[in-house]
C-alpha cells in the first residue's frame, strides 16, 4: 500500500504535500467517485495507490449513505458527518475489514499502513470543511457565475452567487456554470422547471375586511381567480362579485372537490380562529362560497388572522394559494370616533423625508402595527408570525384617534397608549376598545412628546405580584436640550407621573433624553441621556424616581456618540442591556458595567472589526427568546451575534443603501427586513438567511476563514417551562463535548434577576489537561442549582443556557432557553395523609416519599347523606345562627376528597399535609395551617396559648371572621393576614385561651365536644407566608365514631334498667306464693282422703295429721 501525501489537520505517518494547493489522494477519490459508481465491476490495477483510491471510495460511500438516510441540512449534515469520521473503523487484518484479499496482513497494530488509513478517515473533519461534503451541499459553494443557458432561460450579466436566471417553459434546461472563480470547475446543472403549484388564488370579498364589531355576524363571499386574467376590480381587490371567467374557474375547481376551509394561526379572544369563520356550500348561481364571521365569543380588541385554504386539488398541475387575511374586532362598546375629538386640532403629517416605524406588542408575537410618512394617516397591521406581507391597511380608524398621524404606540395588556402627531397621548381601552385623553402629561414650551414605549419582553400568563412592569409605558421627548423629564405610568397609558432626571445629572440644563427602555432587568426603566459635555449616562428609574446613575460614556475607549451623526438608543436583550450609537455596547448589570460587541466583516473592502469612519449603528433588534442579536448601520449593512457572545458577523442582507427599513425577529426567531410600500399601504418583509451567511465561505478564504462549531455535543435538561416556589430548587445539567484545548462551561443568563438564586457546579466528565494539545473530545457537565430569592418577589423570568465556547456556526445548538415561573406552580395542592389520626380510609398514602404518587380515596363507602343535629350547625355567618332543628347535608364526595376518614371520640384528630403536584408528593406539610369546620360544629384543641409558648394573642378562624364582619368564613383568614402569636406587638396573650393553629411539630389535635358522633367536614388552609406563594388548601370529611351518651340518657336507662329489675322481682314472688298456695291445696286434699281412710281404720292417720299441722305451720 502507498502512502501518500494528504491535505489534513491529522497527524499521520506522512509529511504533508509540499504544494498545499495541489490535488491529493483524497481530491483523486472524489474526482473518480461518479465514474466508478456507474460501473458494476471493473478490475483495479495491482498499485498501492489504487488501492488506497478504493479504500476512500469506500469510505466516500459510507458518508452519502449514513447523509442519504437522514436527509440533514447543512448543519445537522456536518455533525453527522464528525461523528461518523471519529467511529472506530476496520482496518486491514482485522476480520471484518471488506479488502483484506488486496492488502497485506499488517504485521503489528501500529503498522505504518494501518496508521496512514486511521489517519484518513478522521480527515472526515477537512473532509467536510472543504472536500467532497460541499460537493453534496452546494449551496455552500460561493461566487457561482451562469455562463451560458438554453434558448429559453435568459441569465441577468451579473457575476454574484444571486444570478437571476429566467426561464419561459416548463422542461428540462441545462445550465453551464463554474464556482469560485476557477474556470476549471466549469459543470453543467440540469434542472427540471415546472410552473409554480399554487398558480391560481382564492379571493376574498367582505364589507368587513377591516374592522368587524363583536358580537355581530359578518359574511362574505370566496371565490377562484387566475392573476394572469384578473379584472380591474379584481386587481384592485374591489370586487364584490366573480367575473365569468372567474365563475367557471371556481365552477371546475368545485367539480372537481375542491373548496375553502379555515386555518387558525392563532386564537381570538380565546377562541380559535376556526370555529369563529364558517364557509358554505358552493352557490353554483353566483360562482362563489359564502362565509360566515361570527365573533360574538371575541370579547376585546384584537386582530384576528383569517387563513383561506384550499385541499391541495389542481388543475394541470396547478392549485389555489392560501388566502392570508388580517382582520380587527372591536367590542360592540366601542365609538365610532370622529376625526377631531374635544381638545385636538389637526396637525399636518407631511414630511420631507422617508420615515418608517414598527411597533411590536411583546405578547401578541403574531402581531405588530407599521407607519410611514408613505401612509399619511394610516396605519399597518403586519402579522410577523403567520404571514410574509401584510396588504391590509387596518387598524386606522381604531388607532388614529385624532385624526393626524401616529408618532408612536406602546401596546401592553392593559390596552395600547397611542401618541399623535398633535403631541397627545391617549389609552385605548383593551376590553371595551373606548379611548381616553392620558392624564398627568404636562409639556412645557415646545418640548412636545415624540416616542412611547412599552416593555418589549412578554411575561407570560403569570404576573408579578411586586413591581409588575407588563402594563409600564413611558413618554419622552427626544434628543431637545434641556427636556430631561419624562413621564412613567404603570397602568398601561391612563394615567402618568413625571420624573425630573436633571437632578441625577451634572449639566441638567444642557442634558436632553437620548432614549427610555422598559426594562424587566431593571423592573422599571432605564433612560440613556446625554448629561451635556460630559457624555452619555446611564439612569435607572424605579417607582417614580431614579435609583442610581450607572455607567457613562466617556472614556476615550467607549463612545457612543463622537459626533457623526449617531442617535444613541438601548434595548433590552435576554440577561443584558444593549446600547448603540457609534458602537454596540452589553450590559448585564444595568449600565455599572459595559462590554463592547465586536463587528466583524468579511468584505475586504470593509474594516475587518469596527465600522467604517463615518458609519454608525441606527437600529438594533433582539429574537424573543433574547439568544440572537442584529444591529442595522447608518448604511444598511447588518450584523448578526448572539448576546451571549463579544463578537458579531457582518451578514449579506439584501437591503441597498438608499432604502429605508425596519429590521426584527419574528415569532420564530427568524431576522426579518421590513420595507413601506411607496404604492400603498403596506408592508414587504423578508427573511434573511443568516445561517446560509455564517456558514458559507466567503473569499479570499486568508481574509475569511471558514467559521467552524468547536462543539461536538451539548446536552442539557431544561424543560421549556419550569416553576419555582418559596422553598423550591430547581437542578439543570448541562454536558459540553468538544475537540481541542477550548472552554466548556455553560453560560447562564435571565432577564430577571430579582426573581432566582443560582448556584453553580462544574465537574470534568472525561479529564482535560490545559497544559497539552487535545486530539480527542472531552466532557465537561456543569450543575445550575435555581431557587427563588425572596417570598416578596414574584413573576416570570427567562433563562438562556449556552456553551462559552459556542460561536455563530454553532447557530442550532448554541443556546437552549426556557420560562421560568417564579410563584405557585399550577398544579400544585395539598393533600391529607391518611394517618392522620384517622382510619379506614382506602388510599395509601400514609408513609409517601418526595416523587411517589399518591392515590385519592375514592368514593366507596361514602354517605349519599349526613345529618347535622340541632344546635350543632350555623345557618348564619353573619349572626352566627344555630337553627333548633336537625339538618340534612349531601355528601359531596368529589369536593371533599372521597370517602370520610374513620376517627375515634376519645382520641384527639392529628391532621397533617403533602405538598403534591399533579400526584406526586413534593414534601411534607411543615408550615402552620388552620383548619374550619364548613357548617360550624364546635370542636375543642389539644393546646392553650400557654401550651404553645405564645407570647401575644393567638389568631383563631373565629377570631378573624368575626373582627373582619366576613360573611364568607374561608375569606377570613389565610397568608395574607396571619400573624403568629411569637409576634411581641400583638395583643396581650390570655395563656389559658385555646391555641388554633397547627403545625406538624407541636402535636397540635383535635378534640371532639359535645357527645356527637357523624360526620364533620373540615378545610385545611397553610398560613405561613414563607412556605409557598400558593393559596393551599384542601377540604376533606371526617366520620367521628364511639361518642359517649349524655347524663340524661344515661339516668333514664338507669332508671328503666331499675323499674324492669323491681317488675322482675315483684312477678318472681307472685309465682312463688302462687305456686306454694297450689302446692298446699293439693296437700289439704291429700289429708283429706287420709282422714276417710282413718274413718276406714287406716293405722296412718295419726303420723298424717301430723305432717298437715307442720306444713300448715310452714
């Protein structure tokens, strides 16, 4: 076998080519792979070079299957491709290598042949990098230039990879091109072109394309039209009615099965989209389908996406293309404003230049409004989630409330506070759609408002209950000396408080604002002003007032404006805050510190970092999940980061320098450009194919080197949605895999800090010496232990995971993001253990540990019906009212948990609780917890205020129902008002009162009163604050058995037990007289007859007379 010179990182038992450009043994196998793959069999020459050439070609085959089998993309590709290169592979002498019979038995395992092919294979890495894997995946290869076409495809002259080649038929075309600027890579492409599948359009008549009223029906009519023969009123989209040619049209399609459904994007109002718009059977008549809108269930202002689809069924080959359609209910309260209301005055909102804006709404990700001075007064709903382009010029007549312009929105739950051109702030209401004048905005001299802003991140279903900022909007002025007060309110736009920053600044006269954030960071805002001549600062707002000032700009090396024109502004990113004027700048910790990102470009033309002398940063732009960054320049040219990392890569975004645009992230983390239509009111957006960018090489290759992931694997636990209580941990994992000396720990960051403890645990899985050159991949886990920080904060936080040694190749693997709810965990409940000094219940859960499951008693053997005796219960809570008459009681089995538990009289009730979620136990009940009898029966406590060690008056059920006048007894008390009796400032302690409270400590119980037996219904409720944020509780029954009788009973059955014992005795004594007297009589007749036979001459008489006289005697 030869051992040949190979192009690769690896060392082998060879020295590399000496000419680094010239073909190797490798570039040889790709060379002849499509030849030789056509032949069945062909006989190889006896050279050890061609046997070295089927050895690769072999290994190139095993690569196309192991990529034809999972059909990857470009990345997944690549790592398939690495995991495949580092297998352990057969080699010559070993019994499963497949060309044993062409080499020679190796006589050691370090032979130098067995060595050079272990050393090709791992060239999988260069392998991919440059080799045979660009050749699979040839969108990578850069500079193709279209060199020559058929008679029916024409090539735009252009000599970039964007070449516009069009063809005029359907066929097979053969295009000649080559790649990367050499001419010897000349290859003909064919390519089979067919007419687009969705070549006809659903089209949409209705009367409510805009706006529709809840509450009310809305109907419509849909039908099929062909582009290429559209009428006037069909291109113009004011239609009401189909032409002939679009009647038959629709007439074929429906002959043929085809007709409308409905897809739902999204949800209105909480109902889908789907179930609010129903489409009719097709009215061959007119040539159309009716539909209906009903959106009667819709009850707040909201837009709703209408999706018309077809069922995929063509006509030679060509379908209908989905209908996309924005429509907004207002609620059936809503005004029909007029263009002036009291206090506006139209303003003109002429404008000399090209200006455009969006306006997102942190949590209606399908939804965002546009502006433009092309629009005049208009306004443009854009769905950045479900559509490519809006075409609908909505929303107007709803949020142009003044009739001149809009200068700025900030959309919040509350509802959308709007700023017009007269420099007046209104809040449009989001339930009832009414809109009212802003209170608390006073504006001095010219200092009109010119921006609104909202927060930019959404908190979820959850909100904070301390220092909830989801309904903050704040008003500035911009960039005017001296205007340095800007107003906050914290109700969603109604009303505002106004802060003066010139007392946090040296040169307050001579300061202006620069920009305002709502920041969850900051849990309130955070305002970059320009503090006069001593640079730009830093301020952070909270409550209405400024907390601190953070870091300014002035250091020579850290500048955000140098006078080039800039306009500084910040934006909030995920765990960090992103300032830009001259530069872009991280923040972490408010503004204390700043890290500079690093902008890359591989334009030789360009600076390779930095920007251009008069360049500067005009727009920034964060992804949802806060992972991805873009930043827009002074001349278009964009740059693409991640915020975890100090660098950023220049991106080839399609935008000429003269156009004015919007960049941002859509729902799905893709960056986007939108542009204003100059023809109508809309907007075009496009996808940027940042990954495509990254990836790709761009030459010359010593100016750009390929950009590679060092991660091999990265793993990690975090579920997308986790929930932290008080005491709650949470444990994540995390695994980084890579090759070479690189760092592997995984990076944390949250956008709210305020909310979670984090501690850190890094362990080395396989071990890494920093010392020597890794030629094989290492694992290190990192162990993130979360906890919430403090029992007075509550919300929603996100957290990003990602390797520190991620970069932008690694883009679908570089960072893993969840939401965390820190607060009560929605499935979270307490539940009673069946030992509770209780028996015979059916469950089992007496003995449960932290993950078991628990299982509920069941119904078996509960009461349809219980009676509660007179006196014992409360018809009244208010007057405390026990009724002298007996009760009758459903037993409602589901609500009280199941069957009632057993309990003894003479032995005191022991309650005690899990923590469960869903079914499975969290941890015991350790916290203090009351329990109260649902219909008022009276039990007594084991303990006494003394008992218990009180030092004030303890709390009691009772106690708080009756000082609070609450009718509704379980409003009384809970962890919103209990105070232990530990609490010295309490009323003073009566140490013989009865002690209420139970913990699973004090052996607290209770004792049953009253000589009653039955059923008692019980709701237990924790009152410590500290144990949870959630309201537990939990109702169960209890049937109380063995009660002793009551000393009126007890002397009746006495003196009954006596009366039947005297009435015994007394009949005893009658039937033994009664029987004596019989006895005697049958005697005196036996005398008698003795005394004939004496008459007779008996010789007896005289003994017999004498028995009678001593029986008589008796």
């Amino acid at each position: 076998m030869a051992l040949l010179p190979v192009k690769s990182k690896n060392r082998g038992p060879v020295a590399p080519p000496i000419d680094p450009n010239a073909d190797d043994i490798v570039d040889e196998a790709i060379y002849v792979f499509r030849p030789n793959c056509f032949f069945r069999n062909f006989q190889p020459l006896p050279g050890g070079a061609d046997h070295v050439l089927i050895y690769l070609q072999l290994f190139i085959q095993e690569c196309l299957q192991k990529l034809a089998a999972k059909n990857p993309n470009l990345v997944e590709g690549q790592r398939l491709l690495q995991t495949h290169a580092m297998q352990n592979f057969s080699l010559p002498g070993d019994s499963n290598f497949p060309l044993n019979p062409f080499f020679e038995k190796p006589a050691t395992k370090q032979d130098a042949g067995r060595v050079y092919l272990q050393s090709l294979e791992p060239d999988g890495e260069s392998f991919i990098a440059g080799r045979p894997f660009r050749a699979v995946y040839a969108s990578t290869a850069t500079s193709v230039v279209w060199t020559a076409a058929t008679s029916n495809c024409a090539i735009a002259a252009s000599t970039s990879a964007s070449t516009l080649v069009t063809c005029s038929q359907r066929g097979v075309e053969g295009l000649t091109v080559y790649r990367n600027g050499d001419t010897s890579t000349l290859d003909t492409l064919y390519v089979t072109l067919a007419s687009p599948s969705g070549c006809f359009q659903w089209y949409m008549y209705a009367g409510w394309r805009n706006i529709v009223t809840a509450g009310t029906n809305a109907s419509g009519y849909l039908w099929i039209v062909d582009p290429t023969f559209l009428a006037a009123e069909e291109a113009a989209g004011s239609a009401s009615a189909p032409t002939v040619a679009s009647k038959s049209l629709s007439a074929s399609f429906a002959s043929i099965g085809e007709y409308p459904r409905v897809l739902a994007p999204a949800v209105a109002g909480g109902r889908p989209v789907a179930d609010m718009v129903t489409v009719g059977d097709f009215d061959a008549s007119n040539g159309v389908w009716p539909f209906y809108f009903d959106s009667s269930a819709t009850a707040t202002a909201r837009p709703v996406p209408v999706v018309i689809a077809g069922h995929f069924i063509s006509i030679v080959g060509c379908m209908v293309e989905n209908r996309k359609q924005l429509a907004f209910v207002q609620p059936a309260s809503a005004p029909l404003w007029t263009s002036n209301p009291v206090g506006a005055s139209p303003a003109s909102s002429s404008t000399t230049t090209t200006t455009f804006a969006t306006f997102k709404s942190a949590c209606e990700p399908n939804f965002m409004l546009a502006t433009s001075s092309l629009y005049g007064a208009a306004v443009v709903a854009v769905s950045n989630a479900a559509f490519q382009v809006s075409g609908e010029s909505l929303l107007t007549s709803i949020i142009n409330v003044d009739g001149t312009r809009i200068a700025s929105v900030a959309m919040t739950p509350a509802g959308v506070a709007v700023l017009t051109g007269n420099s007046l702030v209104y809040f449009v209401n989001a339930t009832t759609g009414a809109a009212t004048l802003a209170q608390g905005i006073t504006i001095a001299g010219n200092n009109a408002l010119t921006n609104l802003r909202a927060v930019e991140t959404c908190a979820g279903n959850v909100t904070s209950t301390v220092n909830d900022i989801s309904s903050v909007v704040v008003a500035w002025t911009q960039n005017v000396v001296g205007a340095v007060r800007i107003f906050v309110s914290s109700d969603g736009g109604r009303t505002f408080g106004a802060i003066d920053l010139a007392r946090s600044l040296f040169n307050g006269g001579a300061a202006y604002v620069r920009d305002v954030a709502v920041s969850r960071l900051a849990q309130g805002c955070v305002a970059l002003v320009r503090d006069g001549n001593t640079g730009d600062r830093v301020l952070v707002i909270r409550d209405l007032s400024v907390a601190f000032a953070g870091f300014a700009f002035s250091q020579a090396t850290m500048v955000l404006d140098s006078g080039i024109g800039a306009a500084p502004f910040v934006r909030e990113g995920l765990g960090a805050l992103i300032f830009a004027g001259d530069a872009v700048y991280l923040s972490p910790n408010l503004g204390i510190s700043m890290f500079k990102v690093t902008l890359t470009s591989r334009n030789p033309s360009k600076p390779a970092t930095g920007l251009d002398t008069s360049e500067y940063i005009t727009q920034a732009a964060v992804s949802p999940n806060g992972a991805y960054l873009a930043a827009l320049t002074s001349t278009n040219r964009v740059f693409f980061g991640q915020t975890g990392l100090s660098s950023a890569i220049e991106v080839s975004a399609g935008i000429s320098t003269t156009q004015t645009v919007q960049i941002a992230f859509d729902a799905m983390q893709r960056l986007i450009v939108y542009t204003p239509s100059s023809t109508g009111d809309y907007v075009s957006s496009r996808v940027v194919a940042v990954g495509n960018e990254i990836l790709s090489p761009r030459t010359p290759t010593t100016y750009n080197p390929t950009l590679t992931c060092p991660i091999f694997t990265w793993s990690t636990d975090l579920d997308p949605s986790l929930a932290i209580d008080v005491a709650d941990t949470i444990i994540l994992r995390s695994n980084v895999t890579a090759l070479g000396n690189v760092s592997r720990e995984t990076l944390f960051s949250f956008t709210n800090y305020s909310l979670v403890t984090a501690v850190t645990t890094i362990t080395a899985v396989s071990a890494l010496d920093p010392f020597e050159p890794v030629t094989d991949y290492k694992t290190l886990s990192t162990t993130l232990t979360l906890s919430a920080r403090s029992v007075n904060f509550s919300g929603v936080t996100a957290i990003n995971l990602q390797p520190r040694a991620a970069n932008l190749a690694c883009l679908d693997s570089s960072h893993r993001s969840a939401i965390i709810t820190v607060g009560c965990p929605p499935t979270r409940r307490i539940v009673l253990k069946t030992n509770s000094g209780a028996s015979g219940s059916s469950a089992n859960n007496d003995s449960a540990t932290t993950g078991t499951e628990v299982s509920s008693a069941g119904c078996d053997g509960a009461p349809a019906s219980f009676v509660l005796p007179a006196g014992t219960w409360v018809s009244d809570w208010t007057t405390q009212t026990r009724p002298p008459y007996d009760l009758t009681v459903a037993y409602d089995c589901a609500a009280w948990g199941g069957a009632p538990l057993d309990a003894y009289y003479g032995v005191p009730f022991v309650p005690a609780f899990y923590v469960v979620d869903n079914d499975a136990v969290v941890k015991p009940v350790d916290a203090d917890f009351g329990l109260w009898e649902l219909h008022g029966r009276q039990v007594a406590y084991t303990l006494t205020a003394s008992d218990a060690g009180c030092i004030s008056a303890p709390q009691s059920w009772w106690g708080m129902m009756v000082a609070s006048h609450n009718s509704n007894p379980l409003d009384a008390w809970g962890r919103w008002n209990y105070s232990p009796c530990y609490n010295s400032s309490g009323a003073p302690v009566d140490g013989g009162k009865p002690y209420t409270v139970f913990n699973s400590t004090n052996g607290q119980g209770v004792v049953w009163i009253g000589g009653y037996n039955g059923i008692y219904v019980f709701t237990a409720r924790v009152l410590d604050p500290n144990f949870s944020y959630c309201n537990l509780s939990v109702t169960f029954a209890v049937n109380v058995y063995g009660a002793p009788l009551s000393p009126g009973i007890q002397a009746g059955i006495m003196l009954g037990f006596l009366v039947v014992l005297g009435g015994l005795l007394a009949g005893s004594y009658l039937w033994f007289l009664h029987d004596r007297r019989r006895e005697v009589r049958n005697r005196e007749m036996e005398v008698e007859k003795l005394k004939e036979g004496q008459n007779a001459g008996d010789t007896s008489s005289a003994t017999l007379s004498g028995l009678l006289w001593k029986e008589k005697t008796d």
